[in-house]
C-alpha cells in the first residue's frame, strides 16, 4: 500500500543537490523521496513557502541518566513550562514538561514543531545505553542515536597502555555493536583518572602522563581513537570534547588536538568552549579567529558550535571536573556528580548565561564569531550543546542571529561591552547567513558529517523529513513555528497543528569485529564492574524501529 | 503501668521471607507482631519473653509480643519492631508536606497486658 | 537469551544462567537458577542469598482466578472492563505502587495515568522520597555500585541494616568485594557504621558510631561544620551521644581517603527531620570533594524502585508525587503523595501495581480505600487485593515476565525469566485498560464523576 504526497510551488532549499531556493515539486513515496509520483497524489500546496530537509542535530544531551538525574534535579525548570497533552479526541499525545531538560515526550514533540527530524544524544557511558535506549522509546517523532563515551575506558586504557591497537579496534567494534550507538566519543580524555583517583585533580596537557598509566596521555588516547574509528569505516569520525573544556587559554589544547590527528577525520564539538585565550584562571578572551582559521584550512576538521544563549541553562558534561570548576561560578548550590564504573564520570549544574557577565557575554559573541568567520558551514554547524549552552529550542533565534545583521547589533549593544571590544571587528561583522547557508548547517552539514546518506536533503531516496516554513521577515519566528512538517512521509504538523504522532527509529553502527574478542573483555568486565558480562550487550528489543547505518566497509 | 518510649519498625530478614511466603501465614504474622524491648526495660516493667505487651500511639492501639535485647543492642527506652500491619496502626498521617508518614520514630505507650 | 539457557532435555530441568533476583535494591544479576519445567518450580537459585532463595524457591504459581471482582472470581476481560469503567468514571484517581514491576509496565502505567488525568505515585515515597527532595536542594556526589567496590577505601554505612535488608550488599559492592584499588577486599577499607542501634549489619564494621535517637542531623551538622573547619561545642556530645573526639576522629578519615562512600538507608529519610537528614549527608559528601573524592548514596530496598523514580521523571520531569488534573504533570509531594492522597480521603479511586500498601500505609489512609473503588495487580494476594474492587492476578516479574529494572545506582539490567505462566504481565493487564478507557474516553459525553454511584456503602 503506497501512500504518496506531493508538495508543490514551495521554494526548495536543498544544498546536498544544489538546489538553493528554486521552486520544485517534492514527491514522496512509502516515507521516501521519489522522482515522481502518480499525477492524481494528494498535494501541500507550499506556494509563498520555504521547503527544507528537516533539521538535524549533531549534538545535544536529551536521554539517559545524566538527562534524567537534570530533571529530577530541577522541578523548578519544569514549572513554569509545563506542555499539556492535547484534546484526546483529536490525537492521543503525552502530556510532559520543559525547561531546559523537557522530559522526553516535550523533546520529541518540540523537535518535531521546530521542524527538526533527527538528532544525537552526545554523550553515553556504554554501560548505561538501555537507560538511554529506553527513553528514546519514548521520545516520539524524531529519529536519533547516541555516542558512547570512550575516552576514559579503563579496559582501553589497559590495551593502549600495552600497545595492543589490534585488540582496540575490536574492543571498540564489540562496545558499538553491544550498545546500539552511533559513533565513540572522547570527552576530556585521560580526565577521569585523576578526578576518581586521586582527590579530583584533572589532566590540562595533551602529553600529561595519566595517573597509574606510565605509558597513557590524552594525545595517545585521542590518536589511538582516531585511528580506530577510521580503520573501522564508522560513517561519524570520532567526536571529541578537548581537555580543557572552559579554561582561558584553552584554545592551544584545541588547535593541538586538532593537529594531533595527522590529517585524519575528527569532529571538534561546541568549540565554542574550547576558543579561549588568557591565562588560567584570569578571565578568558577571543581566540575565536585562530580557531577559524585552522578549521577553514583544513579540511578534514569538522566541528559544531556550541553556542552560548542567555538564559537558563543546565550544564550537564561527562566533563567532571568541568561541572566542579563551575560550582565556583554559579549561584545554584546544588551540584551533582556522577561515577560510572570503568567509563566514565559526569557533573551537572543549573546554570544561568547573563548579558552583563563579561565571561558569559564573551562566550556568546565568540560563538556568533566562529558562526561569521567559518567559509565553509559544511563544517562549523549549529548547535547549543543543548542544553549546556542553551535550549535547543533557541535554535531559531540563535538562526535569526546569524540572518539578521540589524537583530544583531541591537543584541550586540546590550550585552557586557568589555566583552565585546574583545571580539574583532571586520567585515565579517556584516555578514548575514543565507537561505542556504541555514539549510547548510542546521541539516545538510549535520547530516553529511553524521554520515546519514538519507538525512538532510531532498533528493530520491532520502527520508521524507521535511519542513516547510511561511516565508517571514523575522527568522526567529518563521524557524519556531513551521506550517507543515513530514516525518518519514506522515504529516505531523499540518498547517501549524501537531496532527499526527510517530515513532522514529534509532541509528546505529553496527561494525564487523573478531568474536575472539569478547575472551578478553568478558574477564575484565567479570572482575571490575558489578554486572555479568552476559547481561551487559543490549538485546535487540530495546530497538524496535532502526536503521543500521552501514560503515565504509559495509 | 504505661511507659513512654521510641518505636523504630525497620525491616528484618524473617519479614522478608515471611512475606515471601505469604502475607497470611504464620511466619510473617510471627515477624510482624514481635517487638524487641530492652532488657532492662523488660525487668523492671516485669516483662517475660513472649509477654503481651499493648502499644498506643496518638494514632492508634495494637497489641504485640516481646522479646528482649541486651543494652549495647538496643538502648532503654528504644523499641524495635518490623513492619507490617501492626505498624500501620500505630503511624501518623501527618507527613509534613513531603509524602512520608514519620515512620521510624514513633512515641508509643507501652503496657503490659498480662 | 538463548546462549546462557541450556535445556537438559532427559528430566526436563533447565538452567538459567546470569538471571537476576528482584527481591531487594542489590538487584543481583549472577543467579543461576536450576528450573524442574515440570514441575513448574525453580529448585536451585546458586548465589541468592537468604531472601534470593526465598523468592525463588517459594515461587509457586497459585491457582487464583485472573481476576476478582467484589471478591468473586472473573475473567480478565471482565476484570479489565471494570478497571476501564472505574478510572474513566473517576475523578481524581490515585495510582501507586511500581517498586516491583518492570519499567516496561511502569511507562504503561504512567501513560494510563495521563491520559485518565489522575496521580500517581510510587512506594519512593514512603522510602527515599525525602531524598529525593534533598537531592532538588543540594544535588548530591553519586556513583555506580562498582566504581565504589573498585576505589573505595572508606565505607560509612548509616541509618541502615544491609545485612538484613540488602544482604549481599558487603559481598558484592562496599565490603568484602574485590575491586581495582581494593585486592585486599576488607583489608584495604575502613568500614564504619552509624546507627541508634546495634544492628546485624555492626559486626562488619571497624567502627561503630551509636547515635542517640532522632539525633543524626545533629550529629550531620556537626560533622559539616568539623569539614569546614569551624568551631563545635563539646557539649554536642550531650544531643548526639556521640563524643566530639569521635566526631573528629571521624572528620579525619573522611578527609583523608582516596574515595569515600557514606551508605544511608531510611534511618534518615523515614525519621524526624526526614528531607533535612538526607540533605545533611548528601552536603557532607558534596562538601568532602574538597578535599577527595566523596560519594553519598541512599540504600534502596525494592528490587525495580529505582526504576519507578527513573521513568517517572523522564516522562513528566519529577521523580514521585506527580498529579495530571490539569492535563500535564504537577508535582508536590505531601499534596500528590499517596498517603497524603488516602489518608485525607482526596482520591475517589485507586490502583495499586505492585505493592502492598494495604498492609503498610496508615491506617487513616488503608480506612479510605476501604471506602472507594480500587484496582490492583499483583502476583499473590494481598491486605490491598483483598479490600479492593477489582484485584488482578499477574505474572511475577523476574521468573516469569523479562523487561528492564533499574539497580538502585541507576545500572539498568536486562531480567531473564525462567518459567512461563499462564498469567498476564503486569504491562499487558495495564496496557489492556488503557486501550479500554482510551476507547470510553474518546466517546464519552457525559462528565466525570459517575463513581460516586460506584462507592461502596461505607
Ligand atoms: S541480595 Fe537482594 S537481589 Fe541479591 S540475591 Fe539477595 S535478595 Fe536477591
Ligand atoms: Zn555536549
């Protein structure tokens, strides 16, 4: 049974194909875009509208434990916005709540309002992978994965320590595959060690011995993982927070883990936090030009943003010695973190971004910087590393920023001006993003860098996510509320109205590794953690809907 | 001749095997219906192991046997006994706008019945 | 699954490898349990402890109706439409229960509850629910169960009795459990126990701390103030029964281990200063980082309590206490809370999964739901099953149901049941109501609060 669609007279933003503003017809057929469909199908006449991929996001934090202990943390986030459940008789939805960290039915459905159709929970100890599994069964519509965090993996540690690359490679094959995940990421790699170990000290350099590892550094960890994540064809490369996340001076530890990888692909995330100049310990400055430079001459650094947004906010990292430093900074006493066996450690803070804090007015005009500097939005994409540096629901003023140079100044004009003398001046300045240039990093860049064939364009074969916008003067609301949105083909949002529910899938890897391998984790996982290694891999049932995205060599 | 005293339920291995089994058979019946009572306190209120004793709470009344535990044990004054529906007789409603009835901290009345 | 069950086809006796027993917070998933298939019983649990082989050995599917109604026995389908009619016909209905069930049922529940706009609430409540409310003020340093068996050179176990009420507890985690910087298992911790009585769980400990009853925050303050360097009166030793040498003493260790853990049970959540006591020793923890690495962390007593906290709060963003009468979630505990919600006599219908609050609640609150129709699920009969409307004979979760619980330390776990039966699971009773009253509620005229035709005769 086909069910098709046409979409007619809308202007199509689709950069993957070339196609900047031209007006096409879209036809779609069993939740896929087509090249044509029978000429009596149904139509959504887009006539005076903008047409695009849904979005996707590369990286925020919306399920799994650390998510959940933010909610729990925070009723106060929660009751001043609540998101009811609509009238029954019309569409059976959740009701939920929201605020920085919406419980997972709000995170789905305002994903979906926003006309985003997928996105990536950054950062998940493999251990807890059903936690987040499980709440991804319920975050409705949207599509999404997860990274599993690798950077501080004790049985890692044990291998690289000893040279033995091989068994890596599978080691890691073996954790992707038990874990349903996407990709492996790095957060302030060698950091746990001395955090867990050794009275909460932490790692600043790149060549830093690591605690109880002769042989360890945050450089060796970060080249081994890259190495292993290309020898394995993943279609994400490894996405790494830098050490030294958040302290002035830091952007050096950036531009050297950036060059520590030889040219091999690696994804740089909210490197905004990671563009600091200054001493430690003394308030941070720009060095967002430096950062941009390195990016716009090589190609094989991605990275997203990170953008900072005034407000509320919840800091919530794998980074925990980060989450401690903040303590000093914020005015909420309550701090949480947050071990987990043999991977990883987290930290979490309520935290509020304010125009006349010099530091937080910087972070802002850094991240609008990097967004103004980068020549190439294929590789500098938007996000908040929400909601750290902000909700992913400001997604659309933070896009009205980047469009509207007027919206800007005035914004410019009000914040902390110390911070902004800092910021260079120039043309780039002036710069408005296009259209296209919108498309470019809120769904075609993420989609490309992600490796998701079938995401972030229009042409035959993708997904038929998409997202239909009223063409409007004023960006912030033509993003937040678009008139049609399609997810797989079924309209979820008809003429602003949430008509429909849906379930996404989940995407994930699933890499090709020597069984042999489980004979060397099996003991270790036996010894060190307090589950069987037998009831550790997650069973298929926790994905009921997915999509095996294939790797290079599949 | 009353006493006034603390009653701390808690919960004990007997009672959870008692429930296992059945909350209607003797076991849990048994687990659920002893308090533990300082021997000292036993002495001089002239109380045997296996005595009857009635405990009485601003909430209710429930009757109960007793067995003794050595001072460094149980301090005098402290009564200890595992939950179940004797203890809900004997607990306040009053949770303090937070949900939970003070549950561990019970002044109770003790009598002897015999 | 299938690689850890190996059918030994002659006698028709199964082994279950790596299952996991749900009787208490320790959540043990290394059960390897001999199945007679026949016989429909589990005739060795090897690893379980005392309560493990309890659970498993007892476990014997009563011949009970699917359901009863008023006490006489129905079919689930009958059972299942008067559930229907009492939660679309009430008008402020109060879930409750959830600590042993599966999160599976427990996400069903929660959608009931929503869409019938009533309350729900778990047993979190009577339990570490106060901790939970600590945790919205302070926040708190937590950890897995085996970065502490792996780092924890100092365990302070306080206001709670492990050895009986998580009796594997030592031997798998914070005592005698071999780890990474802990070889020596007990030899290479500090072990101490703070409690107003001498409980089983003493004799572990190198130190013992007997605080004097309804003294612990006294005694928490004090210990925090000592952190911090400042000035306590020795006269502190008159409230607390605790000597301010022993205090210091104390102070001391605890700044100068590699990894601390501070253990509490509901010797402070349940007692007098209730929140205020788990907030005190989740600061001291968080105050402690100063100087090392600290972690305090509430001992949980229900196989899957956790679970209910878990998903709660992901689907509605709070952990317990959770009211839907507006048509989104509210909370407030003392306002939504079960007790709060019986004893007052605010709920005109309940349903109760998976607990037993008919033989544990007040007796205020038991007399109320008496008084009004109740719903409930549970594998064998209880003081709730008995005064209830319509009671429902489910599967246990565990040994005959799979599905997800949460360890208290948040690690989920994947159950491996053992024995079918001829039961519905907990998620299939509760998903069969929901599509029922979804289905009265989307063609109901009148308004609610037909159920007070449905009250008993009080
Ligand atoms: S400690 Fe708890 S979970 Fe482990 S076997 Fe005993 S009762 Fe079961
Ligand atoms: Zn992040």
């Amino acid at each position: 049974m086909g069910s098709t669609l046409r979409i007619v007279n809308g202007r199509v933003y689709d950069p993957a194909n070339d196609v900047d503003g031209k007006t096409r017809d879209i036809c779609i057929k069993d939740g896929k875009i087509v090249k044509s469909v029978p000429p009596k199908t149904k139509c959504i006449d887009a006539k005076g509208m903008v047409v695009m991929p849904g979005g996707v996001d590369i990286h925020c934090h919306i399920a799994g434990a650390k998510a959940n202990i933010a909610r729990k943390l925070q009723p106060d986030d929660h009751r001043r916005d609540v998101h009811p459940r609509l009238d029954l008789k019309k569409v059976n939805t959740r009701s939920g709540t929201g605020g920085t960290v919406p419980s997972t039915f709000t995170t789905g459905y305002r994903y979906a309002t926003m006309g985003y159709t997928t996105a990536m929970e950054a950062a998940v100890p493999p251990l807890l992978a059903r936690h987040t599994l499980d709440e991804f069964e319920d975050t409705p519509v949207i599509d999404k994965g997860f990274y599993i965090l690798m950077g501080n993996n004790v049985l890692l540690y044990q291998m690289l320590q000893e040279g033995r690359h091989e068994e890596i490679r599978n080691a890691v094959a073996w954790w992707l595959n038990a874990t349903k995940s996407y990709t492996t990421k790095l957060v302030n790699p060698g950091g746990d060690e001395p955090w867990k170990g050794h009275r909460n000290a932490t790692i600043t350099q790149l060549n830093d011995k690591i605690d109880g590892y002769e042989q360890l550094t945050p450089r060796k960890i970060i080249t081994s993982m890259v190495n292993t994540v290309e020898d394995l064809g993943l279609p994400h490369p490894v996405h790494i927070h830098c050490n030294n996340l958040g302290h002035s001076g830091n952007y050096k530890t950036t531009l050297e883990t950036m060059k520590a990888t030889g040219g091999r692909r690696i994804h740089i995330t909210h490197i905004q936090f990671h563009s600091y100049g200054g001493k430690p310990n003394e308030n941070p400055t720009s060095k967002a030009p430096q950062i941009a430079e390195y990016i716009n001459n090589n190609s094989n650094i991605t990275a997203d943003v990170g953008q900072v947004m005034f407000g509320r906010s919840t800091s919530m990292t794998a980074d925990a010695p980060l989450a401690w430093m903040l303590t000093r900074y914020s005015n909420d006493r309550r701090w949480v973190n947050a071990d987990t066996e043999c991977e990883s450690g987290c930290g979490i803070i309520p935290f509020a971004y304010q125009e006349q804090v010099y530091t937080h007015a910087l972070q802002w005009a850094i991240g609008l910087e990097l967004f103004l500097l980068s020549k190439d939005p294929w590789r500098m994409v938007l996000s908040t590393d929400h909601p750290n540096g902000g909700t992913f629901t400001s997604y659309p003023r933070l896009i009205r920023t980047l469009m509207d140079r007027e919206f800007r100044k005035q914004q410019m004009d009000s914040v902390n001006q110390k911070a902004v003398a800092k910021i260079k001046r120039g043309h780039h300045m002036e710069r408005e993003y296009t259209l296209q240039e919108i498309a470019i990093v809120t769904r075609a860049g993420p989609a490309r860098i992600l490796g998701l064939k079938n995401k972030g364009h229009l042409g035959p074969g993708a997904d038929a996510d998409i997202t239909i916008y009223d063409e409007h003067e004023d960006k912030e609301l033509m993003f937040s509320a678009p008139r049609y949105v399609l997810k797989s083909g079924h309209l979820i949002i008809d003429n602003h109205e949430f008509r429909n529910n849906h379930e996404g899938k989940i995407l994930h890897v699933a890499p090709g590794y020597d069984e042999g391998i489980k004979d060397v984790i099996r003991p270790f996982v036996e010894d060190f953690y307090t589950i069987k290694f037998d009831n550790y891999a997650v069973s298929d049932h926790y994905i009921p809907r997915h999509e095996v995205v294939p790797t290079a060599k599949q | 001749m009353a006493e006034t005293m603390i009653l701390i339920p808690g919960r004990t291995t007997k009672q959870g095997v008692g429930l296992l089994e059945s909350k209607f058979k003797k076991q849990y019946r048994d687990a659920t219906t002893t308090v533990e009572i300082n021997v000292e306190d036993m002495a001089r209120l002239g109380l045997k192991d296996g005595c009857k004793v009635k405990l009485r709470s601003a909430n209710g009344v429930t009757t109960v046997k007793c067995t003794g535990r050595k001072t460094e044990d149980l301090p005098p004054g402290v009564l200890f006994i595992a939950y179940g529906p004797p203890t809900s007789k004997l607990m306040g409603t009053d949770t303090g706008a937070s949900g939970m009835p003070l549950s561990k901290h019970l002044e109770v009345e003790l009598e002897s019945v015999n | 699954m299938g690689a850890a069950t190996k059918a030994k086809s002659e006698a028709n006796i199964k082994t279950v490898e790596n299952a996991t027993c749900t009787f208490c917070g320790c959540l043990c998933d290394d059960m390897v349990l001999t199945v007679d298939m026949d016989a429909k019983k589990i005739t060795k649990a090897k690893n379980a402890c005392v309560l493990g082989k309890a659970l498993f050995l007892s476990h014997e599917e009563e011949d009970r109706p699917f359901a009863l109604i008023d006490g006489k026995p129905a079919t689930l389908k009958e059972g299942v439409e008067e559930a229907a009619q009492i939660l679309a016909n009430a008008r402020f209905p109060m879930f409750y229960g959830m600590s042993d069930t599966t999160c599976e049922a427990q996400r069903q529940n929660v959608a009931l509850v929503d869409m019938v706009g009533g309350t729900i609430d778990s047993t979190t409540s009577v339990c570490h629910g106060p901790t939970g409310m600590a945790l919205q003020g302070v926040g708190e340093s937590t950890a897995t169960l085996g970065e502490i068996k792996n780092r924890a050179d100092l365990v302070i176990y306080w206001g709670g009795n492990p050895a009986e009420s998580l009796p594997r507890h030592f031997a798998r985690y914070a005592v005698t459990a071999k780890g990474m910087y802990t070889p020596n298992r007990k030899k290479d911790r500090t072990i101490v126990n703070v409690d107003v009585r001498r409980t089983k769980s003493v004799p572990v400990a190198d130190i013992f701390i007997q605080v004097k009853i309804g003294a612990d925050f006294e005694l928490l303050w004090a210990l925090r103030a000592l952190v911090k360097g400042r000035h306590v009166d020795p006269n502190i030793e008159k409230r607390t029964g605790v000597s301010l040498e022993t205090m210091k003493d104390l102070v001391e260790r605890m700044k100068n281990c590699r990894y601390g853990v501070l253990f509490f049970g509901m010797g402070l959540s349940m007692t007098r200063g209730r929140h205020f006591n788990s907030a005190a020793i989740l600061s001291l923890a968080s105050d402690l980082n100063e100087y090392t690495h600290f972690i305090a962390t509430p001992m949980r007593g229900h196989g899957n309590v956790a679970g209910a906290d878990i998903v709660v709060s992901w689907q509605t963003g709070y952990p317990f206490g959770v009211n839907f009468s507006r048509g989104y979630p509210k909370f407030n505990p003392g306002e939504f809370t079960a007790t709060d919600m019986f004893a007052r006599g605010d709920a005109d219908a309940g349903l109760i999964l998976a607990s037993d609050p008919g033989s544990n609640f007040t007796q205020a609150a038991i007399d109320h739901m008496k008084k009004i129709p109740m719903i409930v699920l549970d594998p064998k009969l209880t003081h709730t099953a008995k005064l209830a409307r319509v009671a429902f004979t489910t599967s246990h979760y565990g040994i005959n149901t799979g599905g997800t619980a949460y360890r208290s330390d948040g690690v989920p776990i994947e159950l491996r049941p053992c024995l079918d039966s001829k039961y519905p699971s907990d998620e299939e009773v509760i998903r069969a109501i929901y599509k029922r009253v979804e289905q009265l509620l989307k063609t109901r005229k009148k308004t609610k609060g037909a159920n007070n035709k449905r009250r008993k005769a009080a």
